[in-house]
C-alpha cells in the first residue's frame, strides 16, 4: 500500500474523533422525531425487543461489515467494492450518489428550516395557529408536488448557511475538519438533549406522556408490521447503505478495534433515539394536560412532530423560548453532524478515483448541492421532499444493502474480512457473522422491500399521482443509477483501485 495514498487521503488524530463521527453521521433529525412515535405507535415499551433484536441481528452485523470493509479494504464505497470486484463499482458510486444528491439536498432543506425556528422561537413567531404558520406562512405549501411554487426566501438563505458549514467543515479535512467539528457537536448535542429531558420531566403531565411512550403492548408483537418497523428503523439510523460507514473506517489506522467500535456508534445510536423519547414524550403529555386532550390527539410523526405539534407546546411552556431555541438547535447540530458525512462519502469517492484535491472538490460540491436542493425550498418542496425521501430510503438504501451483502458474502471470501477484523479487534466474530451477512440480513431488507411495493402496488404512496411518484421518485433514483454507471465506467486516475487490502498485503 502506497504510503502517500494514505497521507492523501487523511487520517483520524484519534479512536475518539472516529467514534464521534461515525456517531454524528447515525444520529440524525429521525433519532429525535421519528423513533418515539414508532415506539408508541409499535406497543410502547414492546417494541424495544423487536428492536434491540433487529439491532442485534442487522444493525450491528452490518455496521461491522461496512467498517470492516473500508478498513481491510482502505477506500470509499466505490473504491472499495472496485477492489472487491471490478464490475461492482458502480454500487459503491450509486450509493454514495443517491445520498448525496437525494438525501443531502432536502435533509440540508431540513436543517434550514431548524435554523429558521431557532429565531422564531425568541419571540414564539408561530402564534396561536403553527400548523396554519409551518405550512402556509413558512413553507408557503402549494396544492401538490405539480404545482412548484415560489422559492422561499428565508428558507433559501438558511440553506445557503447550512451548505458554507458543510463546506467549511469537510475543506479542513478528516483530522482538523470533520473530527474536531464532531468533537464538538455530539458532546453539545447529548448536553442540550439531556437539559431538554429533565426540564420535560418536571413538567406537569409529564408522567402522563411517559406512560404512553412505554407502556408495553405485547399483543402488537403478534403483528408482523411491527417486526418490519423495528428493522427499518435500525437500517435507517444507523446510516447503513450510505457508504459513509465505509469511507470514515478506510481513514482508522492499522491497529483498530473494529468491533468495539461498531458496538458502541450502534449503542450511542439507539440510546439516543430512546433517550430523545423521554424528552418528546414528556413534552407532549404536557401538552395534553394542557390542553385537556387525550396524547392520542396531540401525537404525530415526522416534521409534524417538529415544526407543528413542538411549537404548539413551547407556547404553552413557561420559559418557553428557551426551550424552543435548545429545542431546534439540538435538531441543528445532528442534522450538520449527519450532513457533513454525506458531504464526505462522495468527496472521498471522487478523490480516491480521480485524484481531485479535496479543496476545489469539496467547494463544487458545496455549490451544486445548495443548487440542487432548490427545487425543496419552493411552495411544493415539501411533496418533492417526502417522494424523494420515500423512494431513497425505502428502496434505493434497502436494495444496496441486500447487493452489498451478496456481494461481501457471495462474490468475495468473507471469511477474508472477518479474519481481518478479529485480528485487529478485541471482540471477536464467529462463523455466525457471516451467516447473519449471507443470508438473514438480505433476507430481511427483501421482506422489507417487497412488504412496501406489495402496499405501493395497488395504492400510491401519500395519496400522490402516479405521474408524480413516477416522474420524481422513481426517475430520481433511475438518474443517480445511470451517473452511477458512468462514473464506475471512467478510467481511474489513480493506482488505487489496484492497490491490496491490508489482509492481502505480505
């Protein structure tokens, strides 16, 4: 292995700095709104055994395959599946492609819309109506994703924000960009969480909302959907599929514990998500004694959660804009932890293929995805946003993971990288693992894929046209497929592609 390949491409200062950044990548804007209402939803404090299952069972096997792959390999996603195997490349770049031209241009949209209610929240400028205020005043909501709209100013400059950060962060490096940025964000995140958790409990009703959030209803478990959602969820949150996983373990030095590793990203990951649960729940419960409703009426999922249902409790709340600033600033620093990984994925992948500088690519990247991100800051981005992101998440992420898996445990020795793994790490992998990579977890992604095209069959998603589900979501994931294929078919300009793995090496 070329030594000056490796001091081009970085290098993490510290165990810790890796760990925050693989961290800062798997908790997002989802661990905060999106788990608490699953649980709910899934039988409360039931659900926490299909869930600590399915992280058992795919989250963590997975997570060590991805880190194992880009530490024995040393390359990003498509690097690293080119050194596996040639004519995989281009799994590696659809993956890295999708994510950053899909998910980075509407989750940077997102984290916008945070910035904009942390100024809100000083004077609670929602008023008495935040539904009537998020989705007509703010987003300025069109009548469907047909009807495009004007671009929302505000909203527009907040991007502009979100993307200099991104910039700013991945132009300084893996040592002194994204590892001492991530230094600072998980340990600030974790602190504003917890601050937010204990004002939640002292709240009256909140012992109301708690209950509801986890009091166990076993006969859900009963319910396949049930099972399907709690494997989704770990999938999802601990940025499987994403290539990110794979490009920060190809910057570990030699001597790394890639089980424990994974073992404790994995475990901060979902101890945030359930920790996060305390918090909204608390919240709400508030909320509903309040308001003397039932928390069946006041719980909702998603941005609604966020930007509709949270501000109608910060008005309510006593100090309550200062609650809402900690509030949306905590959702600020995971959506920029997350959106800096994303950024990173496909710069690595650029680099290592192209020999482009990381500085002059990071900068173009910058441009063109505060562009492409655009069409999400119109009156029907929000349509654009939620086909886009159902189709990325729910199909592209699901069918690389299933290929990535038969890849790694079909068309490769995998027993080359669980050697490797054990030989660095303290926790070492059974002949068990790779039967988990060959065939219970594709075996779980295909049920989840098929489950939603068997719902999306005979129904569209979200009530949208079929001209719209087809023309936005499923061409978007068509285009990034064929840039995929375009990239993997130019001649690389560096060696690195011939390069050995470190279990290859004399």
């Amino acid at each position: 292995m070329s030594i000056d390949f490796l001091e081009k491409r970085g290098r993490w200062k510290s165990q810790t700095g890796f760990i925050m950044a693989a961290v800062g990548s798997a908790v997002g804007l989802g661990n905060i709104w999106r788990f608490s209402y699953m649980a709910h939803e899934n039988g409360g404090g039931a659900f926490l055994i299909p869930y600590v299952i399915a992280l058992l069972t795919v989250g963590i096997p997975l997570l060590v395959l991805e880190f194992g792959i880009g530490h024995e390999r040393i390359g990003s996603a498509p690097l690293a599946f080119a050194k596996i195997s040639e004519k995989w490349e281009w799994l590696g770049w659809w993956a890295v492609t999708f994510v950053m031209f899909g998910i980075a241009l509407y989750y940077c949209v997102i984290i916008a819309w945070c910035i904009n209610f942390v100024v809100f929240s000083f004077n609670l400028s929602w008023g008495g109506d935040p539904d009537l205020f998020f989705f007509k005043s703010f987003l300025g909501t069109t009548a469907g994703p047909e009807s495009v709209g004007h671009v929302r100013t505000p909203i527009l400059f907040s991007l502009m924000l979100v993307w200099f950060v991104n910039w700013f962060v991945v132009y300084q490096g893996v040592e002194k960009g994204i590892e001492q940025a991530n230094k600072l964000f998980i340990p600030l995140l974790f602190v504003l969480m917890l601050v937010l958790i204990v004002w939640g409990l002292t709240l009256e009703g909140a012992k109301t909302g708690i209950m509801a959030y986890l009091t166990p209803d076993f006969h859900k478990l009963m319910t396949p959907k049930v099972w399907i959602n709690a494997y989704s969820q770990i999938f999802f949150s601990l940025s499987l599929g994403f290539g990110i996983m794979i490009a920060y373990a190809s910057y570990l030095p030699e001597k790394s514990d890639i089980t424990k590793d994974a073992l404790a990203t994995a475990l901060a990951d979902c101890g945030f998500s359930i920790m996060a649960g305390f918090g909204v729940f608390a919240i709400l419960g508030y909320m509903a004694q309040a308001s003397q409703q039932p928390i069946e009426n006041v719980v909702t999922e998603s941005i609604g959660l966020a930007f509709v249902v949270y501000p109608k409790a910060i008005s309510l709340l006593p100090g309550g804009s200062v609650f809402g600033i900690l509030f949306f600033l905590s959702l600020t620093f995971a959506g920029l932890s997350s959106s800096i990984s994303i950024l990173e994925a496909f710069s690595s992948a650029l680099m290592d293929k192209f020999h482009f500088n990381r500085k002059p690519t990071v900068s173009i990247l910058c441009v063109l995805g505060f562009l492409g991100g655009v069409i999400f800051v119109t009156g029907g981005g929000l349509f654009w946003l939620d086909i886009v992101d159902h189709f990325i998440s729910h199909y592209g992420l699901v069918l690389v993971g299933i290929l990535e898996c038969i890849l790694v445990g079909w068309f490769f020795h995998i027993a080359k990288i669980r050697n490797h793994i054990n030989k660095v790490s303290s926790l070492r992998l059974g002949s068990w693992w790779e039967g988990l990579i060959k065939y219970f977890v594709p075996l779980v992604l295909t049920i989840i894929l098929l489950s939603d095209l068997i719902k999306e069959g005979s129904h569209p998603y979200g009530n949208y046209s079929w001209t719209a589900i087809i023309l936005i979501g499923r061409d978007w994931l068509l285009f990034t497929l064929i840039i995929a294929f375009i990239l993997s078919r130019r001649p690389w300009r560096t060696e690195a592609h011939r390069t050995k793995g470190r279990s290859d090496a004399p």
